[in-house]
C-alpha cells in the first residue's frame, strides 16, 4: 500500500491552499460545493439542493476536482510503500470487533466489494454516505472547507462546525461502530 506523503511536506502543501485561493480571486474551498456543482452539471435537476446555475461559478469547481483525482493518482504513484502502524491497544480493540485483516490501510472486511456486497455492508455505506451528505449540507460545508478555509478566515460557524464534526467522529469511532461490528 502506498505510504501517505510525509507531515512536513503535505503540512505546507495544505497551508498554501488558503493563500492561493485568495490569489486566484477569492475561490471557494470546499469538496462538498465542488461535488454539488458537479452534481447540478450532470443535470441533477430533481432535489431542490442541485438546482442552481453551474455555468455562472464557471468551471472552477470541476477543474478543482480533477485536480484532486489528478494529485491523488500523482501522490499514490510516487510515494513508498510502506505498512500502517497501529497501536497495540487499538488491533486488540479492531480484533475484538471482529476485524481481523489489518494488513493494509483499512480493514478489509470493511472496505472491499465482498463486504459491501452484503446487507450489513450496503446499510454502513449508504447509510454512512446518507449522514455524511445531510451534514455537509446542514453544516454549510464539508470538513476540509470548514477546517482549513473555514478556521483560516476565523469564521465563527466553521469552529462549531469543526467541533461538531470531531464530536461526531469520536462518537461513531467509540460508540456507534463497536455496537454496528458486533
């Protein structure tokens, strides 16, 4: 599995993004914008939410994630390959969930087709991609907009957002997952 680029090179590549969306003339930052101004291209006219005009932002939004794929592709084709390392508590806690191939960078009876072909497999993506999809929409935003443009332009609602996000996170990491796994 490709290792993930290092802190001190992926740290500054992140902070650069806010100056340069200023240089660029004050583009927004955001996947959850970019993915719903592709959604609204394709002609997603049914949900009220898609319903606004794609042509007028210009196609900077789906410039913005093809260069995402673009850089994914780039990073994973360059960097190492190396293993994850977990911490001892963390594989007893993972084994006792029943997840027991931690070979790569997540486990395999979560995130492969066999598992996702199953009834418990299709309620945990589409049920995971449901919430994930309400809250970016109710939070205004997604958690890279909020967190790193967001928190950069010290804006108010994007703190509570990213606080809520991280309540979130830790309460389906510690309470909701081990009682869906078991």
């Amino acid at each position: 599995m490709p290792h993930p680029l290092p802190w001190y090179i992926a740290g500054p590549l992140i902070g650069l993004v806010v100056p340069a969306l200023l240089l660029l003339g004050n583009k927004p930052f955001g996947v959850s914008s970019n993915l719903r101004h592709m959604c609204s291209a394709l002609g997603s006219s049914r949900l009220e939410y898609f319903r606004h005009d794609w042509k007028a932002q210009g196609s900077w939004n789906l410039a913005f994630l093809l260069g995402i794929f673009i850089g994914a592709m780039t990073a994973s084709s360059l960097a190492p390959v190396a293993s994850v390392s977990l911490s001892p508590e963390t594989v007893a806690a993972m084994r006792e969930w029943g997840l027991t191939d931690l070979s790569g960078l997540a486990p395999v009876e979560l995130f492969s087709w066999t598992s996702l072909l199953t009834l418990k497999g299709v309620l945990l993506i589409v049920g995971g991609g449901f919430l994930v999809g309400f809250g970016t929409a109710y939070a205004g935003g997604c958690t890279s907009g909020h967190a790193i443009a967001g928190l950069a332009g010290r804006q108010l609602p994007s703190l509570l957002a990213v606080v809520g996000f991280f309540a979130g996170g830790l309460t389906g990491t510690h309470l909701l997952l081990p009682w869906l796994l078991r």
